[in-house]
C-alpha cells in the first residue's frame, strides 16, 4: 500500500462506526468515511469536542455542523502550503492521502524540462508538486471555483506564475482540442470523477469512461513520455483492474511498466492504514 505518513499537519487521530477524527492543523473535523466499516469505540475526547462535524443526510448530501472553526486556514506539506475549508460534500479541498504521489510527481519531474498535463486537477497538489519540481504544468479542470483555489495554493507554495497554465475546461473536450492542435506532454496527471455531469449535460460514469478517456489521453503523449498518473476513489475500481488498463494502453505504445497500488493513511489510535483509493503509475522507458 501507498501510505502517506510523513504529514505534520495533518493526522487521522481514529476511525469508528462510518467516521474518521482528523487534525488539519489545529482544529479537529469528523468527517463520514465509506471505509470506515468498523466500531471500536470513541475513546478519543475530541470526538466530542471536535470543532465541526460532517453530518450526512438519509436523502443524500448533508452539512457542517460548525462548532469552531475560522472560515479558512492553511497546512502545510513540507515546502508545500494548502488552503483548506469546509465545503460541499464533506470535502475540505485537499485529499492527504495524495501526498505520497505528490512525493513520486516531483522525484519524476526533478531535474527535468517537462510538461506536465493535470486533467481534473482540483485544488491543485499534484500541480505544485510538479511545478516545484521544475516542470511548466497545464492544469484543467471544469470547476472555476478549483481553478481559482489552485492558484491560490500555488501562490502560497511560492510556484512562480509562469509555471502554469490554469484552465477551467471539460477535460476530454479539451484533450480532443489539443490532439488537434498536436500539443504534446512528457506527463498526465488524472484524478477523474466516480460520476459526474460535463457542461452539456453529459454523464460521466467512472467505470464505462475511463478506459476510453485513456486511449484519447494517449494521444497527447510525447514521443518519450515519462508517466501517466491515474486515481481511482471508486470502491469497484480496483488497483489490478488500473493496472491492466494502464498497461494495455500505455505499456502497449510506449514500453515501460505499470506500478498499482491503494493509497492509505495511518490511523494514530490504532497504527492500522485506513484505506483510501487506488493509484495506477505508469513509467516509461527514458
């Protein structure tokens, strides 16, 4: 497993009963957690004391219930800094478990003049820690909102503004856009949607999209290619199933391998990983 335990501002403290107690920095959150299948009790005081609490409704979504907690705050990862804040869905506008695939984007990215695609690329971790490397990265997604909250955490992170170009586009248009225009990418970077709508209404499912969405991101890979970084937090994508497809695709035009794995988190309470998606990474030849 792909465990991301180096955080200093960041800490599952337990997990219990469908929720998780986690530390941003100084303030507390229970958040709902699918995974989270167990109960073995809430020893924890701050399971009580927590400064807000994700409460899911039986029809779907749910709310904050805030206790004490400013409007915005920020962490750190390293040289990296994050704004995080309570949002829809849960969210806070940060996955942690990523860090670890932070760590393999810059190491792959380091010491080298390369572009670097981010298609559904969120708040932004994977793109600074691309453009920290040294790599001029193109970062898409179809939320304005994300885009702008990645800007502010490159700012923050002190990534220099020419390295990276921001967009708010649907991300297989825009990748049918650039096979038009014959742009090319040493690296892809793609944490796709288990579902989601495009502008036009069009449905995303994870399961029936991926594999065609791969082969037309393909398309946009240079003629020695680095890597493809593909996330998964769809519970029936498993990292086997990445894998094949990843190699099927990549390793079957370019050579190279594929590295799968689920990601995860330490659990302080407990010292067990709580599991959080899969990774599929693969690596080319050069």
């Amino acid at each position: 497993m792909l465990v991301s335990d180096k955080w200093r501002d960041y800490e599952v403290l337990d997990a219990s009963d469908g929720e998780k107690l986690e530390r941003w920095g100084q303030y507390v959150l229970i958040r709902p957690d699918p995974q989270v299948i167990w109960n073995t009790g809430r020893k924890d005081p701050r399971w009580k004391t927590a400064d807000a609490c994700y409460h899911r409704s039986s029809t779907g979504g749910g709310s904050w219930e805030i206790r004490d907690l400013p409007e915005r705050w920020t962490i750190s990862y390293g040289s990296f800094t994050f704004a995080i804040k309570p949002f829809s869905f849960k969210h806070t506008g940060l996955f942690p478990e990523q860090a670890v695939n932070w760590e393999r984007i810059h190491d792959l990215v380091k010491g080298r003049t390369a572009k670097i695609l981010n298609l559904f690329a969120y708040t932004g971790g994977a793109t600074v820690a691309a453009a920290s490397a040294g790599g001029f990265v193109t970062h898409v997604d179809a939320s304005k909102g994300m885009v702008t909250w990645g800007k502010e955490n490159a700012s923050l992170s002190g990534i220099p503004e020419n390295r990276v170009r921001w967009l708010t586009d649907d991300c297989l248009k825009f990748i049918r856009r650039e096979i038009r225009r014959g742009n090319k990418y040493d690296g892809i970077i793609m944490d796709p949607p288990s579902y989601g709508r495009g502008p036009g209404g069009e449905v995303w499912k994870l399961e029936k999209d991926i594999y065609p969405f791969l082969t037309e991101a393909a398309e946009l890979l240079s003629d020695e290619p680095l890597f493809v970084l593909i996330n998964s937090y769809t519970t029936g994508l498993q990292s086997g199933t990445m894998a094949y497809m990843s190699d099927s695709v990549f390793t079957k035009r370019f050579g190279g391998h594929t590295e799968a794995d689920e990601t995860g988190l330490p659990v302080s309470s407990s010292g067990l990983i709580l599991p959080c998606g899969c990774s599929a990474l693969w690596l080319g030849t050069k």
